[in-house]
C-alpha cells in the first residue's frame, strides 16, 4: 500500500507539470492603472474562451493552455464602463489577433491599437498575410468610415457621394478577397493560407472553386478545427441549395427534450439560426413574432437554433423577445452541430422549407421574407 501511495504521489507533480500554461499574452500600456481593464476573447478548437484582467500600473497578463494556433478578440476599457463598451463604443481600443503557443507581448504609452507586438512568430505570419491581401476588415472598414467622417456635411447628405464611397468599399473587399484566394493556392502549408480560404470562400461556397484548393491543402491544416468547418461548409452547399431536401436533425429544446425537423413536415418551416449575442438576430425578432402571427394558423412554423453556449442567456433572450415558437440548442456555440451541418457561419442565417420539407429560400430576412410570406399565403 505503501509502495502504491509513494507511486500516485511521484505522479501528482507530473500531472501538475502537464497542467501548466504554455501561452501567455501580457502588455505594458503606459502607466495606465484602475479601474482600466483588458478583456480577452479566444477561440481554440471551436470551443469559446473569456479572460479578463484588471491593469495595475500599466500592466496585464494573461496565460492558459491552448491546443494550437487560436484566434482572439483582446479590447481595454480605460475607464471601467465594461466590457461591451471596451469593444462596441466608437473608437474602442479594440484589436483581433492570433496567437499559439508562446508569449505574446502588447507595449504601448496609450493603447492596444498603437502596441508593438513582440514575441509571437505566428503575429507576425499574420501581418505578414496582412500585407499580402491588403490589410484586415477592420482596418478597410475604419478608412471607409474616416473618409466619410472626413467630408463637408453637404457631401455626407449627398446619395451620390455616399454611393461612390460605398462603392469603393465594396470594390477593396473584393479584391481582398480575390487575393486571399490567391494566396490560399499559394501556400498550402500555410495556417493563414487556411484562413484565407475559410474567409474567401463566404457563405455560399462556390464548390467548384473552393473545393480544389481545399484538398490541396496541408492534411494537417485540413484537420483543425477551422479545417474541418471549412470542409463542412464545402459539403453543406451541395446539401443546403435551392429545390434540395432540407438535412435532417434533431436537437433538444429548452426544456431537454428532442425536437425534429420531420416533426414539422406538412408546414412551411423557417429553419432560423441566431444567438442571444447577435445584435442582428435581436433586432429582427420583432419582425420575425409579426410573421408568425400572420400566418401560424395557416400552416407556418419556424424553428430557431441557437449558437448559444450558456443556457441561461438563451432562455432569457427568448423570454425578453417573446418568440412563441420552437427553439433548439446543443449549447455548443459555433460549433453547434446542425449549424455545421448546414455550413453557418454567420448568425442571423436562415432556410425557408415548403411543406414536402425542400429549401425554397436561403437568407430571407425582413422584408424579403415577409415578401416571399405573403406569397406563399396570399390564398
């Protein structure tokens, strides 16, 4: 017994080693002191993680244990209003990054978004990557927003002005989005060569495109978890078009018990994905009970997957919002699997069903849906 004791004993310093962090992500921002707070966001294997930490004098640090290369949100709050205001109000210190294992280090006299980032090989692969596809959404979206803020008051009233600005927005997205595919067939042995696949491919996949360069991706690259997603969202277009048979899943409502798409065959049926979190998908819901009045008793039914992963929240949107209709979850967040089933990458996202179960809509929201509604019932 003695000897047994000795043995787990010997273990117990082991199994503590394993334990420990291999990333830290830490900063020096000047003197900055409380009530200033830095937040962190990541998500490692499809699985979401919050981190926050009060600055002192300053400084910051965060460690843990991550499987890989992860993607992440880190804002600061320089004056304690909390966390949405660190990453939502107007000129938010605000910064999206990628990290793996090592430690990352933010220095700066006044913020994340002016920081020096040292001590990361893959922030600077990302960038690197940057500079190749011509900078991040952010960084496009911010130069949009300083040229309109920029014009005299008159320009900002003018739609012809407003157009033209929005127009070469639109045109620097796409040509982001031509070179990210371009450095995907690039450099298959690249993880950013992954994310810009992932990133190019949108939404509605154009298999034919896509898929060649998938596959010649690194097989190692192909088996993350944003691989993985991407290969799903690959085979999700070819299952999720017009005129096909909606894929069939089952999940549990808010009181645990399983709930069928086949249950609902004999109705029109709007598969609906959302979250407590989408600030769009709230915004829609009044839109969305309107409907349902209309036309619930003529044989309309809409059933909501939430890319939730805490109960609470969920239950609580649904009550604060008043949706009377079906609601589904696994709690998994992104990683929802009739989400993945159905290649959704984006919330709010939806498929409208006829009665044989058949997509006959993608995407509809607002007034295109109450359009397509008001077709489908004007008997």
């Amino acid at each position: 017994m003695k000897i047994k004791l000795l043995t787990i004993a010997m273990l117990l310093p082991a199994m503590a080693m394993a334990q420990k962090s291999n990333f830290s992500v830490s900063g020096q921002i000047g003197k900055l002191d409380k009530p200033a707070k830095v937040y962190l966001d990541y998500m490692d294997n499809g699985v979401s993680h919050e981190d926050s930490c009060v600055v002192a004098n300053g400084s910051f640090k965060f460690t843990g244990i991550v499987s890989g290369i992860v993607t992440s949100r880190m804002s600061l709050d320089h004056t304690g209003q909390g966390k949405p205001h660190a990453i939502y109000a107007p000129g938010a210190d605000v910064v999206y990054i990628y990290f793996g294992k090592e430690n990352m280090v933010f220095s700066s006299a006044d913020s994340l978004v002016n920081a020096k980032v040292t001590g990361s090989k893959v922030y600077d692969e990302f960038e690197a990557y940057n500079q190749q596809i011509g900078g991040t959404i952010m960084a496009l979206t911010k130069a949009v927003n300083a040229e309109f803020s920029a014009a005299s008051p008159e320009q900002q009233k003018d739609t012809a002005f407003v157009k033209a600005v929005d127009a070469r927005y639109r045109r620097n997205i796409a040509k982001r989005e031509q070179k990210q595919f371009e450095f995907a067939k690039n450099n298959p042995n690249s993880y950013f060569g992954l994310v810009a696949l992932s990133e190019s491919a949108g939404t509605h996949v154009d298999v034919k495109k896509v898929g060649p360069v998938f596959n010649a991706l690194n097989v190692d690259l192909r088996n993350t978890d944003i691989g993985k997603e991407l290969q799903q969202r690959i085979e999700a277009a070819g299952i999720t078009g017009i005129g096909v048979q909606a894929p069939a899943f089952t999940q549990n409502n808010v009181e645990g018990k399983p709930v069928s798409l086949a249950d609902l065959n004999g109705k029109y049926v709007l598969v609906e994905f959302w979250a407590s979190w989408c600030s769009p998908c709230r915004a829609g819901n009044p839109n969305l009970v309107k409907q349902y009045q209309l036309y619930k008793d003529k044989g309309f039914e809409i059933i909501s997957v939430s890319l939730d992963n805490v109960k609470e929240k969920w239950i609580d949107a649904i009550k604060k919002d008043g949706l009377p209709w079906i609601h589904v979850s696994d709690l998994k967040g992104w990683n929802n699997a009739v989400g993945r089933l159905y290649g959704v990458r984006a919330v709010p996202q939806s498929f409208l069903l006829d009665k044989d179960g058949k997509i006959i809509g993608n995407t509809l929201r607002d007034e295109t849906l109450n359009a397509k509604l008001a077709e489908i019932f004007k008997n």
